[in-house]
C-alpha cells in the first residue's frame, strides 16, 4: 500500500510528461538498481541510526535534543522495504497509464466533472491492469524478504523468510522449515493464480 500511494503519483506524472523527457525519469526510476542491494540497504542504516544523518539533522534545528530510536523498528524495516520494492510498482504503473487516451478526462471535464472526480471514475479503473501488476511485483518478493528485517529490523520483527532462516540454520527444525516454506510458496501462488485468471479473463473478448 506505501509504494502504490507513493509510485502513483510518480507514475502519472511520468506519464503525463513531455515524450522527450520520460527517458531521463525512467532512469531516474531505475537508478537504484546500478547499485548494490545490500549497499542500499546498509546506506539506510546509516541515515536511521542514532547518530545518523536524520537525528543529526532534527537536533540540530532543534526539533529534538536527543536521537529518536528510528533503527531496527517496524518503521525502519518499511522504510526500507517500501524504497526497495517502489520501482517495482512504478514501472507497471506507468506502462498502464502512457497508454491511456488522456482525452477521456478532457471529455469527463466538458461533462461537468471535477478533477478529483475524473480522477477517481475514469483514470484510476484504467490504471487497474497496472495497480494489480505493481501488487504481484511487490507483493511476491516482500513475502520472503530476508536481508531487509535481518539488517533493519529488530528481534520481533520477525518475516516468514527469517524464520524459515532459523529453523533451518540454528535451531536445525528442518520438518517445520519445510511447513513455514510450503506456507511460504502458498501465499505467493494463490495471488500469482488470481492475477493470471484476471489478466485472462480481461484479455477475453467479450460478446
């Protein structure tokens, strides 16, 4: 839900933008992908940390005088996970919405309807496709993510993925790492099956 409340309004804009400029926001988009993912990750560590480049920041124009505990809470772990996965939901989102005939809403204007109203009848259920597409993407890794609560997450911010970790590796409870991973695979297929049906009944031609 973070990263369609955010990559939406990215992606219209993209959309909406000058042809020739979308190239340079597209790979302003997938910038982060030329670098690491644990490099990513750990540059997070450092900017929610104690003495990190936000607390440092906040205390210094005296909003606070001393550090927030922002590292290894469930604040930081979707902090880190809505910017990793955001591309994810922008991308999809942005190939739905430039193919939109955007002359629909200059047609529900001359009709009367207001901006927010346009909006939300005519340009969000043509963006469907994309929104459950930027779900599935996002969705399917976050499920098993493992790196991000391991580094940005505290003891009980405990995923499925670290679990199925710690049965295996420390506690040696391979029976019940194997249940967690068929858990695990069965939160992934069930919306990977509804997706598929979607897209195949959307691509039937109706008569």
């Amino acid at each position: 839900m973070l990263c369609l409340l955010i990559g939406y309004p990215f992606a219209y804009f993209i959309a909406r933008s000058k042809p020739s400029v979308r190239p340079a926001l597209l790979m302003m988009v997938m910038l982060p992908f030329w670098t690491s993912f644990l490099l990513r990750v750990y540059a997070w560590k450092g900017i929610l940390a104690d003495q990190g480049v936000i607390n440092q920041l906040l205390m210094a124009v005296g909003l606070t005088s001393e550090p927030i505990q922002m590292l290894y809470t469930n604040v930081s772990m979707l902090v880190g996970m809505t910017y990793v996965y955001l591309p994810f939901m922008i991308l999809p989102l942005y190939a739905n919405l430039v193919k939109m005939d955007f002359r629909l809403l200059e047609a529900a204007y001359d009709l009367g309807t207001s901006p927010f109203k346009a909006f939300w009848l005519v340009t969000v259920p043509l963006s469907k496709a994309g929104i459950v597409a930027g779900f599935m993407l996002v969705f399917i890794p976050s499920v098993g993510e493992f790196v991000i609560p391991s580094l940005l997450g505290g003891p009980e911010n405990i995923m499925i993925g670290r679990v199925v970790w710690d049965e295996m590796f420390t506690s040696n409870n391979w029976p019940r790492a194997s249940a967690l991973a068929v858990v695990m695979i069965g939160l992934i297929v069930v919306p990977l099956a509804l997706y598929y049906r979607y897209t195949g009944e959307a691509a039937e031609p109706k008569h």
